[in-house]
C-alpha cells in the first residue's frame, strides 16, 4: 500500500467515525439492552412468562373475548407472538361483508393479555424494552415518514466503510498492535492501543451488524412507494408475492356453520405434525364463516433447523390441510436470507447466554467508538492549531463523549422512576416513558458538557449510573413484592435476571468508577483552557 493511498484510507476512516460516532454509540447501547428485550418488558410489567410460544394460549377464551367488544364475523384476525412475552399482537383486516356494522369496516391493531384477555392499545402497551429497542434504529426520530429509519441505515453504511477502511489501515499490524498496550504512554497512545484492540475483538461482530443493519434498511426501502412504482409499475400484491409475504384471500361464504370448531385443536395439530416447530403465528381466515380457514405459521427450532419458515393451512370445517409450506424442506432464497440476517441481527438462537455475550460484544464496541473520539480530541489538541479550531473540536469532545456516557445513568433513571411512578397502562404510558428518559438525558447532556472535563464525565456517569442501576432492583421489590430471591424461587426467571443484570453491571461500573484516576493532568488543562 502507497503512502497516498495510506493517508486516503486513514482520513476517510478517521472522518466517517467521528460523523457517525454519537449516532452510532445510541444505535450500539440502545441495541445491547433491546438483546434483553423480553426480559425487561416481563420485569416492567410484573408479567412473567413461564410458558414459551402459544403453550397457554386458549384461542376460544380469547375469541369469545374479543366477540363481546368488537364485530368479528368475516374478518381475518391474526395472532401474532414476535417476542417471548404474555401479550399477543392483534389485527383484524375490514369484514368481507359488507352489511355489517360499520366498527367491523376497518382495520384495526392493539394487543391481548393471553391470561386476562385485557386488551391494550400501542400506547398504554408501550415499555421501556420497546422504547430501547425502537431507538436503537432511531424510531423516535420518525417526524416524517422512515426518516429515523433512514438515518441508521445511513450510518450502519458509513459503519462498514469505517470497518473496512479501519481494517486495511493496519492490517499489516493488525496481530502485533494487538498485543501492545502502554497505559503510562501519552492519552493518544493510551487510546490507540485500546482502541485498536478491542477494535479487533469486536471486529467479526461490528461487521455482522454493519451488515445486517445495512440490509434491514434496504428492505425496508424496498416496499417504499417509489420503488413499488418504478420496479411494479405500482403492482404491491405482485411484489409481496415475489417476496413470499402475500396475503390469503379466501372467499365468504356468506353462511354461518353449524357448529363452531375447537379453534385450539388447529395449533394442536401443528404441534403434532412439526414437533420441532415454534409456531409465531396464527390467523382466522373469515372468522365464524362456513368457508373460515385456519393459518399456523412459525419456524423451526434453532437446535434443529437455523433458517426456514413454515405454515400449514386448515379448512375449520372439515380439519384437512388444504396448503402446506414445509419449513424443513426447500428452503426459498428469500426465506433464507432474511432468517440468516434477522438470527445474526437479533442474537436469539442461542438463549440468554448468547444474549449475554452479544451483550458484551455491544458494549466493547460502545467503548471502541468513545477511544476513537478521544483519539481524534487528543489529536487536534495542538499548540499549531488556530485557537478558534482548537475551542471547536474541544466543545464538540465534551459534547460528544457527554451524549454519549450520560445514556447509562439516564437508562438505569428511567428503570426506577417507570417502576415507582408509572403504574397504569394507559395512553399516556408512551408519553411519560419518553418524557422521563429524554428530559433526565438532555439535563445530563448539559451538566456534563458545561463541566467541560472528560475525565468527570466518564468516572461521575459510570458512578451514577452504578448508584441508580443498584436500585432497580429494590424498586421492583418495594412496588411488587418480587425481590430477586422470591422470583428465583418462583421459577420467574425473566424478572430475576432484569435484578441481576442490573446488580452485576452496577457493581461493576461502580468497581470502575471509582478506580478510575487522571493519568495526566495537563491533558485537562489544556483542552480546558482553549475555551477560557
């Protein structure tokens, strides 16, 4: 490699990490805590899951439910289990006759306790495992349109260009510089080393999720209107079909049947004819109609099969199987790599372990983009600088590394106060979980930035957020009587490791924390002085 295209890969990738560095640490913090998704959303609501999938779900009880509050005859009502909670998505298509009551002429969503049979709307479901997993793709961000979509697909691309720039530039060192660190070197060296080899623990991990998250932005542009316009000719049931996700349309009947057929034995019957089959889904094709039909669709089980999707199809009135997808045989293109990306994307094959892990993973990657920001800040701290360029890159430091380090403690605020203060399910959930997180975010941003001191910011967040992580669990115990050795003993395993988890990184952080001493005094100074 010549020195020009040396210094061309070195710059590119020094200027692409600090462009998407804050955005990319949000993503990447935000993401490792959505691993426990499930968990956290068992432990916020005091709802733990014992039984995984459909195991208790009871179709009849729930349909006889849902006929006391909304007009089901003729609609296709889907029940659908994206993650390991107690609480079933719900969607009714518009009644296919159309002399029924005009609140069965719509579309409707909202969710449905498998145990009570209460329903929730998106906001009084809202929680904090969800508002942690929607803002590591920046949903919040969403004013208009996918813009926030669009966003983190926009730095997951400038991601890989870092990944693979970085890599280049010291791949001929990239064994021996792993080896190296110099913790009584100057600040830069410090970070190099740091940043260098954690760089290349974390490589394999930060490329798949470059990848992935570059892919699931992709798709999502796929199925935006001028794409389905230019490629379809405007023709969406045409591209659904070709991607393999098309609706089913079956005719009404107009007759109402007889008898009305156990809608349990249908997941039953799955369960026996694929026994190694996690069933995700299950839709009522017009519901209470002579010509109803029954959709069971899932995937196989991780142990037994990585990739594929499945679904049977039964006539409700005879019990037959009138279409069937094997999911354990001829696997489609598309099938296969959306199973492969959305398994590497969301680590969930290999149970809480390699949640754990990719955890960790998350975090090393968390702290390579802080020692690359860090490496750019000490850098440009140079007597040659101009002045004004120098106040610049150290207001933009402060502010960088106070976004960045202040999302732990305001995380672990958020815990506590949504345990202690927020008891109802109501429209006003979503707000107030937005309210609490953003407003404690943005007063730590300031005081931490207005300090203008690195060294500050990263002991007093690590041991703040340590303070605050140690009382989420007391919280829960005080507000609902499941203290950690009372959930242990009940076998609520999800709720247990929320208290846990949060014990072990509390008490880490706080270890951390407080060991943590100013290698060099001067590095503050410095910095510090170019702004009076």
């Amino acid at each position: 490699m010549t020195n020009r295209t040396y210094n061309i890969l070195f710059h590119t990738h020094t200027v692409s990490g600090i462009i998407i560095s804050v955005g990319l640490y949000i993503i990447f913090f935000a993401g490792s805590f959505s691993f426990f998704r499930d968990e956290i959303i068992s432990w916020e609501r005091n709802e733990p899951v014992i039984e995984k999938g459909f195991g208790n779900a009871n179709f009849n009880t729930m349909m006889d439910s849902l006929d006391e509050t909304h007009s089901t005859y003729g609609r296709d009502i889907s029940f659908t289990k994206y993650f390991e909670e107690r609480r079933l998505s719900l969607n009714l298509t518009p009644s296919k006759d159309s002399t029924v009551q005009q609140d069965a002429s719509g579309r409707e969503f909202f969710y449905m306790d498998m145990d009570s049979q209460n329903t929730y709307d998106y906001a009084s479901n809202y929680s904090i495992g969800e508002f942690l997993y929607r803002l590591h793709f920046l949903a919040q961000l969403n004013f208009y349109g996918s813009s926030g979509y669009l966003l983190a697909g926009t730095i997951a691309f400038f991601f890989l260009f870092a990944i693979i720039t970085g890599t280049l530039v010291h791949w001929k060192k990239i064994v021996s510089n792993f080896f190296i660190f110099r913790p009584k070197a100057r600040l830069k060296n410090i970070w190099t080393d740091a940043h260098t080899a954690l760089g290349v623990i974390g490589l394999p991990f930060q490329f798949i999720y470059a990848v992935t998250g570059v892919f699931f932005i992709i798709a999502t542009a796929i199925v935006a209107p001028p794409v389905i316009s230019i490629v379809y000719e405007g023709n969406s049931e045409k591209m659904f079909e070709d991607l393999g996700v098309a609706t089913k349309d079956f005719p009404l009947a107009m007759e109402k049947p007889e008898t009305t057929p156990n809608l349990n034995s249908f997941v039953q019957k799955t369960e026996s004819y694929w026994p190694d089959f996690n069933i995700e889904k299950v839709t009522f094709y017009n519901f209470g109609d002579e010509n109803m039909h029954v959709g069971v669709e899932g995937s196989p089980q991780y142990g037994k099969q990585f990739i594929g999707r499945g679904e049977l199809i039964f006539n409700a009135g005879t019990g037959e199987i009138v279409s069937e997808k094997n999911p354990f045989e001829n696997t489609s293109y598309v099938d296969g790599v959306t199973g492969i990306m959305e398994r590497l994307h969301f680590g969930d094959y290999g149970g809480l372990g390699l949640k754990i892990v990719y955890f960790i993973l998350g975090i090393i990657s968390c702290f390579v983009i802080i020692s690359g920001i860090l490496i750019w800040l000490v850098a440009r701290d140079k007597k040659h600088i101009a002045e004004k360029k120098r106040k610049f890159n150290a207001w933009m430091g402060w502010s960088f590394i106070a976004i960045c380090l202040t999302m732990y403690p305001a995380t672990a605020f958020t815990f506590v106060a949504v345990k202690l203060f927020i008891y109802d399910f109501d429209p006003e959930r979503m707000t107030s979980i937005y309210q609490i997180f953003f407003y404690s975010w943005l007063i730590l941003i300031l005081l931490f930035t207005l300090k203008k001191d690195n060294f500050f910011t990263n002991k007093y967040t690590l041991i703040l957020g340590a303070i605050l992580g140690l009382m989420i669990p007391i919280a829960n115990g005080l507000i609902s009587g499941n203290w950690f050795w009372k959930t242990f003993t009940k076998e609520y395993y999800d709720i247990f490791f929320v208290d846990i988890f949060w014990m072990t990184l509390a008490i880490i952080t706080f270890i951390v924390g407080i060991r943590l001493k100013r290698i060099n005094e001067d590095s503050r100074t410095s910095l510090k002085s170019v702004s009076e």
